[in-house]
C-alpha cells in the first residue's frame, strides 16, 4: 500500500463553536467562547493555565459537559453526543496508550472497535507506522518506547480510523525541547499531508506559532483573539496578549488630535490612532536597534536612557535600559558592534524603533 | 597530587556510610528479633514435633494418617473447597463495591470507605456472634422470612455450610476490597477517556480497558482471601457449629485427641505448605501473565 494516500481526500470537516460556556459555580472555564475552523485547518487554543483551553477541547472531545452553547462538526450538532460516538481522533497530553497491549493492539483498537476485518486491520497498522516513522513497532510493548516513539505511536493510533477532526492535548509537553521542536515540524507536515482538521492545545507559545495556521488565544474562560500566528504577533489585540505572545514591554502613551506622544515627544506610528486617550506602545526587544550616533531618520523613534545591564544569553544580548523611568528591553543579535557604545551599566544609550514596527494598544487600568 | 585527591576524605566518607547501614539495621533489629523468636522458631518446633511419636522416637506415622485416613483429606477437601466458594463471592461482591469507589470523587469515596473499614475494625468474635444471632432459627432473619411467607418454616441457616459461608464472607470482604480499591485507583482515567475517544461503549471501556487493568490488584486481593480463608478457625467453628469441618478446627480436636503433639503438628505442617505452594502458584500465574500482556 502506497504511504503517500491521502486519508481525507477532500474530506476535512468544519468545526463551529458557538457560545460555549462552562461553569463550575461561580467559576466561568469558557464564558461565551465562539470560535469556527475551516476544513482542514490547523488551529492551537493557547493560554496559560486556567484559561479554559483545555476545557474546551474536553468540550469538543465531549468528556466535558459545557453548560450551555454550541458545538457542530461538519454541520452536525454533537454537544450532547457521548464521546465514543463523535468520530474524533485524540491526542492526550500523557498519550493514553494502552499498557496492556501491545504496539500494534493499540493502533488496532479502534478499527477492531469499528468491525474492521483482521487482515485490514494489520494492514492499516502497519501504513499508520510507517507514516509516523516508526514501521516494524507492532509488536513492541508500550512500556519499550521512548517518549517520542509514545508520542508517535499516540498520533498514529487517533489517525488510524480516519476521524473526521484531530484533537491533540499539549502532545509534545512531556518531551523534551529539541525533540518538541522536531515533532512540531514532523505534526505539521503529517496534518498538510493528511488535511484534517486538527485542533491542538498548548500553552507554548513558540509551538503555536510554528505549528498552527490560527491561534485561538484564551484567558479566564474569555477568547482574547483568534488569527494567524503573524498577525498575533505583529498585531495584538490588546495587552494580554501582546505580553503573552512574546517579549514585550509597554510605554504609556497619550493620543491628542492625531498625535500620540510619549513623554511630550511625538511619535511616529505605522497606524495612526483610533481616538484620543491613554494607550500603550508595545516595544519587542528584537525590534530595538541600537542607534549609531547620527540624528533618527524619518518614522524611526529614538529613545534614550541610561543601560541598566547587559546580559549575553548565546545567540543575542539582552539590554535593560531605565527609559524615563520606565524599563525597556533590547534584544541585540550577537555579532560585532563595530565598538560605537560601550556597552557598560551606567552607560547613557540610544534605541531607534522603526514606524513600521510601532503597535499601540489600549491601556488597561490595572485592579 | 592526584593520588591525595582520590584519597581526600575517603575513609570518613566510608566509615559515615557503614555507619549509616548499622544504624538501618539497628532499626530493624527489634522486629527481626520478633519475627526470629515467635515466627521462625515455633514453626521449627512444630516442624520436629510432627516427626515425634509418643515414645519420643522419630517417626512419620503423623504423615501417613494423614493420607490413609479419608477423613483428612475430605477435611482439606471442604477447606478448599469453602475458601473457594467464600474468595468467588467475595469476588462477585467487592469488585463492584471497589469499582465504585474507585470513581467516585475522593471525598465521596474517602466517606464510603468507612463502610468496609468500620467492620473491619469491629472484632472479630462480636461479627461473627453476631451472625449466630441473625442466623439463629429464632433471629431476626428467618423471624423476617417466615413474616413476609417466604418460607413457611424457619429454614437452617446457622450450625451448616450456610452460616459459615455468610460469616466467613463478611469477615473476608475487605481483604478483597482494600488491595481491589488501592490498585483500581492508579488506573489512569485518561485510558478510559482514550477507549471511548476511540469509539468503544461504556460496557466495553470496562470490559476490554478497566478490567484488564484491574486484574493484578483482584489478583492480590484474591489470594490473600483464599489464603486467610484455609486457615480461618473461630468463624467456621463458630458458625460451622462443628458440621463444618475446616483443617483449623481439626488442628485443635488433634491437640485434644491425642496425647502427643505430633498429629496436630503435622497437619500444621501440611497447612502450611499447602499455603505457602498456594502463594507460589499464585504469584507465578500473575507474573506469567502480566508478561503476557506486558504489564511487567
């Protein structure tokens, strides 16, 4: 059998949620969370701990009971369908495999479930295998894997019956950083080449912006902002999300006929402010560069304070520099300076911040 | 200079170490003392006595009554026969008592446990009288049968296999249950939630994930009932009210029989062997499987 077959020729279903809640009495895991995904998408609900991500997807996989709301999978209704009749694949975060069966009993399981003749069944084992690499495992028990060959085996066994979406609970949490790095690029590439719908959760920032082709950014039950991993990053939608989503430091900025200034200056901004009010400049450390000693060119802010440290963390520097009383980081990429500042605490420096590069957000008034 | 680097503190660090083993077996030392003087030596005692005839010469006449006369062996027979018969109810009764507490929250299940702990606490001769009096052909149980015309005499409940099946099933329930709810509760939930995630029923989430997964702890559980079961003495003598024989109660009708300790040794003997050949198969069979199914 040719393991190049595509298992959902066309077959990617949509996922819509719409007005999920759960309430554990006064406590809201999912306040009104709506949220569609297209057929074939790759989507990551990412938040910290408590945001409600893993409730939804529990929501989704239908171990968890919302209190109200919506969840249709290629336009059927299934918030109240028990789990086992759903047809959706999962991932656990500890992989869930089996202890009492083998490799191969495990990828078979729900094929036998589905009344899926013997000579079938091997044969789909086997091709699930070799799709994640790990053909000829069949026989081996479950406690003889590594936590990447579990992981693995876990992907192929939710592939294995063909469901109509993949649902992944922090699958690569357990494993360590340079192997979450390589199954990240790996899950991807089996979803392009499988095309179903997948919807995973993490609370890793990086994978979600390396694995998904949207993220659904949650906190205190509430969908802060849903789209694609640049448009998170370049453009937050507020302040939770600008600090979740990467390094960042904020400068408090007040807009006035048109103008935002910070510290009386004017700045120059990629989008000109809504409405006038208090705001925050989002600074990304890696945005910063370090000025060279001539006057700022058009669109590009300069802001200069006295170099509070300078940490070399391998591949950059970190500057913290005392901005009119506020901190802001620099991320400096490490190779030659060419000797223009000395970078010493106490040293006075300047850091220029491309227009291009500016994202202003609403000041929240902190509790 | 290497040569003192490899020598800096080796000898204090030896000594601390050796010390620190005397010290653990120090610790122990009371309860090897226990076990050396009221375990190990009696059971050499009662070893040699069943060699002893009356004379004081060796002998293994002890032995060989226990073979030639039928009665003996029909007395191991209805032993394991019954231990059989109590650990299959006690099966049949406790491992849905465990599952259930198995999947109740804790706070729940923490409450109900109390409702095989509190019996368990209670002595044992007050349970087991207390059955005399239910069971009695005046008690409260066939008092309630012939009330409600079930029956339309007081049937033999108590002083027959009956009464000590019933006694013996309460006594033994939370040897089973104890080791059944300890195991059940390290089965992960996430391989229920897995089965049904792909496509299996409730009836077979149990069926082909739970009670696979919940049979070394009904393994354990099970032995060590069958095993308290073949030597239990007070309730079958109790209960059994003589008619039921056990190879406890013979033990002590040989203790008074004969004028020797032998005969009673000797069966003490074989009890014990028979025990312990019990445990053997038992933990070979659950090894054998658990590498079968790869739960080693």
């Amino acid at each position: 059998m040719s393991n190049t077959r595509t298992l959902h020729a066309g077959h990617a279903v949509p996922v819509t949620i719409e007005r999920l809640s759960k309430h554990y009495g006064a406590v809201r895991a999912l306040d009104e969370v709506s949220l569609g995904v297209e057929p074939g998408e790759f989507v990551t609900l990412l938040g910290p701990s408590g945001s409600g991500k893993t409730t939804l997807l529990m929501a989704i996989a239908g171990f968890t009971r919302p209190t109200s709301g919506s969840i249709r999978i290629a336009k059927q209704e299934v918030v109240r369908l028990p789990p086992h009749k759903r047809d959706v694949g999962m991932v656990f975060q500890n992989y869930a495999l089996f202890p009492h069966m083998t490799v191969g009993d495990n990828i078979a399981y729900p094929l036998k479930l589905r009344g899926v003749a013997r000579e079938k069944r091997a044969a789909e084992v086997a091709r699930v295998l070799e799709l994640v690499h790990l053909a000829g495992y069949g026989e081996r028990r479950v406690d003889q894997l590594s936590g990447g060959q579990r992981q693995r085996i876990a992907l192929a066994r939710a592939i294995v019956f063909e469901p109509r979406i993949l649902l992944m609970d922090e699958p690569l949490s357990a494993l360590d950083k340079q192997l979450r790095e390589r199954m990240q690029i790996e899950i991807r590439r089996l979803h392009d080449r499988l095309g179903t719908t997948t919807i995973s959760v993490t609370h890793d920032q990086r994978e979600a912006l390396t694995m998904a082709d949207r993220v659904a950014v949650l906190h205190l039950g509430r969908l802060m902002q849903y789209e694609a991993p640049r448009a998170l990053y370049e453009r937050p939608a507020n302040r939770f999300v600008a600090e979740f989503i990467g390094e960042s430091d904020f400068l408090p900025v007040e807009v006035a006929g048109g103008t935002a200034r910070f510290a009386g200056r004017p700045l120059a901004l990629a989008e000109a402010p809504a409405a006038a009010g208090s705001y925050e400049l989002l600074l990304r450390p890696e945005k910063l560069v370090l000025a060279n000693g001539a006057a700022p060119a058009a669109g590009v802010n300069r802001f200069s304070g006295r170099l509070r440290d300078a940490v070399f963390q391998g591949e950059s520097l970190l500057l913290t520099l005392s901005v009119e009383g506020h901190e802001i980081h620099a991320r400096l990429p490490n190779r030659h300076l060419g000797g223009t500042t000395a970078l010493e605490p106490g040293a006075e420096l300047s850091l220029d911040l491309h227009a291009a590069d500016s994202r202003l957000v609403a000041r929240e008034v902190k509790a | 200079m290497s040569v003192t680097t490899i020598d800096l503190n080796a000898a204090g660090l030896a000594r601390d170490e050796r010390g620190e083993r005397w010290l653990f077996l120090g610790l122990c030392s009371p309860a090897l003392l226990v076990v050396l003087l009221l375990l190990c030596l009696p059971i050499g005692w009662i070893f040699w006595l069943s060699f002893v005839d009356g004379q004081g010469g060796l002998t293994a006449e002890n032995y060989t009554r226990i073979w030639t006369e039928g009665a003996y062996v029909a007395i191991f027979a209805t032993t394991f026969r019954i231990a059989a018969l109590v650990t299959g109810i006690c099966v049949l009764i406790g491992y849905p008592v465990a599952y259930c507490l198995s999947q109740l929250p804790t706070r729940l299940a923490n409450i109900l446990m109390l409702c095989v702990l509190v019996p368990f606490w209670t002595s044992l001769l007050v349970r087991t009288y207390a059955w005399l009096v239910l069971l009695q052909r005046k008690g409260l149980v066939n008092t309630a049968l012939v009330d409600l015309g079930i029956v339309e005499k007081p049937v033999p409940l108590v002083h027959n296999l009956t009464g000590t099946v019933v006694g013996m099933v309460h006594i033994m329930l939370p040897f089973l249950v104890l080791p059944l709810y300890a195991s059940m509760k390290t089965i992960d939930g996430s391989y229920l939630r897995a089965a049904s995630n792909l496509g299996a029923s409730p009836p077979r989430v149990f069926w082909q994930i739970f009670f696979p997964l919940s049979l070394p702890g009904l393994m354990a559980g099970l032995v060590l009932t069958f095993i308290l079961c073949i030597g239990f003495y007070i309730t079958p003598a109790v209960l059994g009210g003589g008619k039921v024989q056990m190879i406890a109660q013979r033990i002590e009708n040989s203790v008074n029989l004969y004028p020797t300790w032998g005969p009673a040794s000797a069966l003490g003997v074989v009890l014990l062997v028979l025990t312990v050949l019990a445990l053997w198969l038992s933990h070979w069979g659950i090894k054998r499987w658990r590498c079968r199914v790869g739960l080693a």
